[in-house]
C-alpha cells in the first residue's frame, strides 16, 4: 500500500501554480489576462541568465542547492508538460506496463555537458541557434503559440457558429493570423520529440538535450535535501526505480543519482515500507558511506550512454534539414506577399524587429523564438519568420505589416520579453523609436497607373510623415519625410495595392530616434463681453 505522500502533493500543487497561468497567458487570444502575468517567465532559468536577471538566478541555484531539481518539476513548463504526457500515456494502463516501464541507466554526461558548454559558448559569442533550439521554455512557448493557441481559437469560432444557430451571440469569430508554417513545423517538431522521449525514456530530453538540465545537475548533485536509501527498510522490491521517470534509481546498489533527479516524489510514494526518503542528507555527510563496488560501478563507461548520444544526435541531425527546409519554403512564399525581399532584381531587405529590440544584430543574438511576444501583440504584427532571413533570424519575431500596423502607443511585446531580447520602454519613448523608414513607389501607385484619389497611407500616419502634395490637376500624391517616420506600417498595411504595395517600410537595423515636431503652444483668451 502507498505511503501518503505530501511532499509530492506539495509539488503537484506549486506546478499547477505556476504551469496553468503561463499557459493561460499564451492561451489568452482575447488579451484579458493582465500583463503582469509575464512575470511568472521571468522565474524561468535561461531567460533570467540571458536577460542579466542575476538575482532570480542566484535564487534558483540556491534552491538546488538545498533543495535538488525542483525547478525542473514544478517551475519550468516544459518539464511539467513532459509529466502531463507521462500521465495521459499512463491512463488505463496496468502499472507493470504503465507507470513501472522505467530502469536504471547510466548517465549520459558526455552529451548533456558537451550541449551545455556548446550553448554556453556560442550564447557568449551571440549566435542564440543552440538556446533557440534547446531551451525548454522557448520550446514550449512554440508549442503552445503555434498549436494550442490555434486550437482554442478554432474551436471558439466552432463555438460561436453553433450559438449564432441559436441567436447567441456571446462569442464572436477570430482571425488565427499569427501563425507561420515554420512556427508551427518547430512547434510539431518539439511535441513529437517531447512524446517521443517521455513514452520512452521519460525525461530524457531534461537529462540530455536541455542545457538548463544538465547547469541544474551540477549542482544539484551536492544538494543538501536529497532522495536516499535507508537500507533497513528497503526490500529491495525494485518499485522506486520502474517509477523513476529520471531513470536515476538503482535500486540493485541502492544509490540516486542525484544530478539526475528532478525531486518528483514518484518514488517515494511507490514504497510500502519507507526505503526511500526525502531528508538532509547533503554530500559530505555520506562521503564514507559509499562503498567501493558503487564507486567504480558509476565510473564504467556505459553503452546505453553511447546509445543514447548516437541515437540522440541523429534525432537532431535528422530534424534541422526538416525544419529548414519547410521553413524556407514558407519564407519564400511569404516573401512575395509583403513587399520586403519580393523581386528577383532586388536585394532582400532586413526584418524589422520589434521597437524596443535596439537593432537586428542584437536582437538575433538574444532573442530565442519563445514566441509570447507575438501572441501578445494587440495589433497583430508580428509574425515567426521562416529561412527568409537566413538560419540565424528562424523563428525570431518580424513586423509584418500584412493586415494591420504597431500601434502608436502599444508596448506589450517590451513589457513582455523574459529574455530582454526586446528591452522595456515607455509610450513616450515609443512615439520617437524609428524602427524603419517608409519608402515611397510612385509608379505602383494607383494615383500615377489609375489616375484616382487615394491617401489612405497619409491619412493612417501617425506622426504626418506622409503627406500628400499636388501630382497633377487636382490631384494629390503622397510624399514621406523620413525624419518624422516610425515605421509603424499604417501606411503600408493600408495602402490597396497588389501584390506590390506603393509603399513598403524599409527597417532600420539600428533604431533609431526622431524629433518629434513641437505642438502648438494654445493660449486662453479671455472675453469678459461680446466683441460687438
């Protein structure tokens, strides 16, 4: 009979804590969440370290310290959606084949800290590719951006026909827009791996590939509060290690690999009789304890360790050529529609990254494609590029000024980045961010090819960049001065124009800033009586 187990209750409790409001906040199509939800992805461990929030990292570490890999069961989302796989896989399944499917293996060490030191030295030298593709937070956000965020918005607008049968209009229709075949191709890609993984090997992916693993796992196996044996009353039935998920336990010599263990209590709550406990138990207290036979039985080199590197890195290999290449044929496409790269004759013109991003070298270097700027965005805007701007911007958020604009005065996607990839500003320094200029085509335009009134582009201006001026008789055509331009795309996205609008924002790779006219000083005049 399983032993009442708080400890795991307790974990259970602080993920769904954590897990159900991130995911809400990437769920929340309607935007009624507050924003301070984003404050919940600041707690994640690689978005702290890249965006200098030494602070939160120091917490978790110390955390690990003392307590183990609690942030890998109960803070990171990736890991707690790794466990709901777990469950649902286990649904209606005998615990022989469900549950119990797990046994000890050796380490892969030789992977997880040649990934870990790659990441570690490439994020130094600012190609973010490694933390992109091997983040497990970002990872997640990928997943729940470009297929649960989809899949709710779908069956809101399945929901909202079925109540218009019944002249029930509490719901209404909404656009999916924000989603990219190379958004979702990566989304697809980290799911099946995820599933892949947890049916087979349970957290291999946090034991192997997650950079953020195998920084925990240095510490944790000094961790003070630790799972251990207490041999009298271990049985030795071999339960606590078909329920390791960690694949961590060997019950044989009765040792927890510590770096391993991700503090789920799983185990603990599988023994009848107490073999397994969670206590102050810290390193130098057991030093002597350890005998020599499970000494030099941690040191042999493992074939399952070579397996699983072999096997492992192929999945990788395997899978980049796959995401490359749908994603730039989603790219490609994509180009000729927007006006940015589209001509044969005509160099590709930069992404324009979003205000608060500083610059495009910046920005690819930080950002790791998490994707919550882009389902926060009220506007819309931005949009998971594809290969169309090389390997180094896949995934990385555009401003695509499709079917709509940046809003004058909207700084949600500053407000929030985990990652400081887009840096916080205020509303006032976004009226003078210069993110990209208008670039005017005359011959596309239809007062030139169709001689018709337009100035639609010059009456969604903001700040009157674009005017109009006299063209011929009496009509008018537009004209941009580039030092009043924010390149916010009301000009583009409404100009009717296709497929090549008359007039394209070209992105500034560094952004800039611009003087905003001064208004008109209004002065009170005072009439004590009529002036007649």
């Amino acid at each position: 009979m399983k032993r009442p187990n708080y400890l795991k209750g307790l974990r259970v409790l602080l993920a769904v804590l954590f897990f159900v409001p991130i995911l809400l906040f990437f769920l929340d199509f309607t935007n009624k969440m507050p924003v301070e939800v984003h404050r919940l992805l600041h707690a994640q461990l690689l978005p702290a370290v890249m965006a200098g929030m030494f602070g939160i990292v120091a917490i978790l570490l110390i955390a690990t310290l003392l307590f183990g890999r609690i942030y890998c069961s109960a803070l990171c989302p990736a890991g707690v959606f790794q466990d709901i796989i777990n469950r649902i896989f286990c649904i209606g399944k005998k615990k022989k084949k469900g549950v119990r499917r797990f046994k000890y293996r050796k380490p892969a060490n030789w992977l997880r800290y040649v990934l870990l030191a790659a990441t570690v030295v490439t994020t130094l030298f600012g190609f973010s590719g490694l933390c992109l593709l091997l983040d497990p937070y970002s990872n997640f956000g990928r997943i729940a951006a470009n297929l649960f965020r989809p899949a709710v918005m779908w069956g809101n607008n399945v929901l909202a026909d079925w109540l218009m049968t019944m002249d029930n209009y509490t719901l209404f229709h909404v656009t999916i827009s924000t989603v990219s075949i190379a958004g979702v191709v990566a989304a697809v890609t980290a799911l099946v791996v995820f599933i892949v993984m947890v049916v087979f090997r349970g957290r291999l992916f946090c034991n192997t590939l997650c950079p953020v693993g195998a920084l925990l796992s240095l510490v944790s196996r000094y961790s003070f509060f630790r799972i251990s044996f207490d041999k009298e009353a271990c049985t030795h039935c071999g339960n606590c290690e078909h329920t390791c998920k960690a694949e961590a336990i060997d019950a044989k010599a009765l040792t927890v690999d510590t770096s391993r263990c991700v503090d789920c209590f799983n185990c603990v709550s599988s023994c009848a009789k107490g073999g397994l406990q969670y206590r102050f138990n810290p390193p130098f207290k057991k030093a002597n304890e350890v005998s020599t036979e499970s000494s030099l039985k941690m040191e042999q080199p493992a074939a399952n360790s070579r397996r699983t590197f072999l096997a492992t890195g192929a999945t990788i290999a395997a899978t980049l050529p796959v995401v490359s290449a749908i994603a730039e044929s989603a790219g490609q496409g994509k180009g000729k529609g927007n006006g940015h790269g589209a001509g044969k004759n005509r160099k590709k013109w930069p992404p324009i990254t979003p205000p608060g991003s500083l610059s495009l070298e910046r920005f690819k270097d930080k950002c790791t494609g998490c994707h919550i700027c882009v389902v926060k965005c009220p506007s819309q805007v931005l949009r998971p590029a594809g290969m169309e701007y090389g390997f180094d911007y896949l995934l990385k958020p555009r401003m695509a000024y499709i079917s709509s604009y940046c809003n004058y005065e909207c700084t949600v996607c500053s407000e929030v980045c985990p990652v400081g990839a887009i840096t916080p500003i205020t509303v006032e320094e976004k009226k003078s961010l210069q993110v990209g200029i208008a670039t005017f085509f005359i011959n596309r335009c239809i007062v030139k090819t169709e001689g018709t009134d337009c100035g639609a582009c010059s009456e969604h201006c903001p700040t009157q960049a674009v005017h109009m001026v006299p063209y011929e008789g009496t009509l008018t055509i537009p004209q941009v001065n580039p030092d009043l331009c924010v390149g916010c795309g009301g000009c583009e996205s409404i100009c009717p124009v296709r497929p090549m609008r008359a007039i394209i924002v070209k992105s500034n790779t560094e952004h800039q800033h611009i003087v905003l006219p001064e208004e008109e000083e209004v002065k009170n005049v005072e009439v004590d009586d009529f002036g007649f």
